[in-house]
C-alpha cells in the first residue's frame, strides 16, 4: 500500500466531506421536493371537491323554489 503525503490525506478528507454534505443536501431537497408535491396535490383535490359542491349548491339554489315571504301577523 503505498502512503500519501499528509496535504493529499487532508484533500482527501476534505473532499469526502463536501461530497458527503452535497449527497446529504440532495438526499433533503429530494425530500421537500416530494412532501411540497404531496401537499400540491391534495390542494388540488380539495379544491376540485370544493368547487363542485359549490356548483352543486348553486344548482339545488336555482333549481328549488324561492321561499314565501309572508310577513308575520303582529297580534
């Protein structure tokens, strides 16, 4: 085995530890990147089901008659 100097065993050294801490970063960015999708995703499927019980809504509201407005008999 040969030996190294000790400036190239400190590159080395350095060197792992930057790869270290990008494949760490990547690794966490990966991971927000998924729950940030996830959470897109459900937001648009409540608002999806938000906006077709509000046309339904709309729909019952026109389609039902309008109320009586009788006025109450003050006695």
């Amino acid at each position: 085995m040969t030996e190294h100097s000790k400036s190239r065993t400190q590159a080395e050294a350095a060197f792992l530890k930057t790869q270290t801490q990008s494949l760490s970063r990547n690794r966490v960015l990966s991971e927000v990147e998924s729950l940030n999708q996830a959470r897109d995703a459900n937001t648009a499927r409540l608002k999806e089901q938000r906006l077709r019980k509000e046309a339904l809504e709309r729909a019952d509201a026109a389609a039902a008659p309008p109320g009586s407005k009788t006025r109450k008999n003050p006695e």
